[in-house]
C-alpha cells in the first residue's frame, strides 16, 4: 500500500511569472539629424554672419556695411548668454571680435602694401584668441572639433564629456588642436605682412592666398597627427568597451 503522496507547491516565481522586464528604449536620431543638430551651434554662430556677410556684399553693400549687419546675430548671441546664462559664448565672440577688427581694417586706405597687410588682420585676431582660449585651458577649437568627430552620435559625445572630464591626455589633445591652428594663423599673418613690405605687391597679391592655404594644409594635417587622431583613437576605443555614460 503506498502512502499519499507527497505534493510539493511549485515556486511562487513558477505558479506566477515574473513579467518581462520592459526597457523603454531611447529613440535615436537619424545620422543626419543627429549630425545638424551637434552642427547647429557653428552653424547659427558663424555660418550665419558669414553667409550674410557675403550675400550683402554681392547685393551691392558696401563691406563696412555688410561686416556691421552681419555682426547683428553674434553680438545678440553673445549678448544673450552672457545676461541669461552668466557665460560667454566662445564662438560668438569670436565672430563679434573678427567682425570689429574687419570694421576698423575697411577704414584703411591708401598705401598698397598697407592694404595687402591688412588681410592678415583677421586671421591674426582669430589666432591670438585661440591661442589665449588654450592658455587659459578652455580650448575655443573644440567647438569645431567635436561635432566631427563625434557626429552627432550621443553614444560618443557622452565619451567625449567623460574623456573632457577625466582624461589628461585627451585635455591634452583639445589643447593641442587649439595651439596648432592658433600657431599657423598666427604664423601666416606674420608671413604675409612681412611679404607685403619685402616682395613687389603685384607678388603678394596672388602669394598671400597661397601663404593661407598652405597654412590652412598645414595646420590640418599637424592637428590630425598631433590631436585629432590620438582622440579618435581613445573615443573609439572607449565607446567599444561600451563606456560611455549618461551626460
């Protein structure tokens, strides 16, 4: 005769399932969405003052005029954060700053040479500038750098804030950038000034566009070698090891 038997009550966790768990996933933005968006800063602060500086120009203002009209949107930028935010918008200032100096340059007239060393006025207040922006350790190029090498993804801007954040060596490289193209337009407006008063000007008119691009070469390929690589290298690196976190 058998005895009763033994009926063991299944696990609560069995009788009754646990229900999935339910992530809620965070829409991604298209790759080109994603990239106008980290752009939008550039585009709104420089792009803009620049498109109209050369649309007023080509309708036939004067270039005092068309540097003052197109000064409007920096400086009401600038104006907006410094009253709003408490902080200087960078970039900017910057473009406010290209655009006085542009203002008191137009003023200039009469000696040829003169007029061929007064281009280099802007490149030259756009280096000082970066150059003070990485001195004091806020590298004003990293506004420019990070849209592309990030490209809008939010996976490798958090990397980025992080490695900004926690990183010596990336600091290092933001600096870097920044003091390699602070350097060579610092260079090429003392180039192209001491070419205006040593070569016959009918040179320097068309030598003074070849001095900028070849520093504009030469800053792109020293800054890739010397920062711009060595950060793609960590950023990639760290977002594969799935590191990036929440900004």
């Amino acid at each position: 005769m058998t005895g009763p038997a033994v009926v063991t009550p299944a696990p609560a966790t069995a009788r009754f399932p646990r229900a999935a768990t339910v992530v809620p996933s965070t829409p991604r933005k298209a790759p080109r969405k994603a990239l106008l968006d980290s752009l939008m800063p550039l585009i709104v602060d420089a792009g803009v003052p620049l498109v109209s500086y050369y649309a007023l120009t080509a309708a036939g203002m004067s270039t005092f005029g068309a540097l003052a009209a197109s000064s409007v949107v920096p400086a009401a930028r600038t104006v907006r954060c410094a009253v709003r935010d408490r902080r200087l918008n960078a970039l900017a200032a910057l473009i406010l700053a290209v655009n006085v100096v542009g203002l008191l340059l137009s003023t200039v007239a009469g000696d040829p040479r003169l007029m061929l060393a007064k281009d280099s006025g802007v490149s030259s207040t756009i280096g000082l500038i970066v150059l003070v922006s990485a001195a004091r350790g806020k590298p004003l190029m990293t506004t420019f750098l990070k849209p592309w090498l990030t490209r809008g993804e939010a996976a490798k801007e958090a990397v980025w804030n992080r490695l900004s954040r926690d990183s010596g060596a990336f600091r290092r490289c933001e600096t870097r950038f920044s003091l390699v193209w602070g350097a060579a337009l610092l260079g090429e407006c003392v180039v192209r000034i001491v070419g205006a008063y040593t070569l016959p000007v009918d040179t320097m008119v068309w030598l003074g566009t070849v001095i900028m691009a070849g520093a504009f070469a030469l800053a792109t390929v020293a800054s890739g070698r010397l920062a711009a690589g060595p950060m793609v290298r960590m950023i990639a690196d760290r977002t594969s090891r799935g590191e990036a976190v929440a900004r």
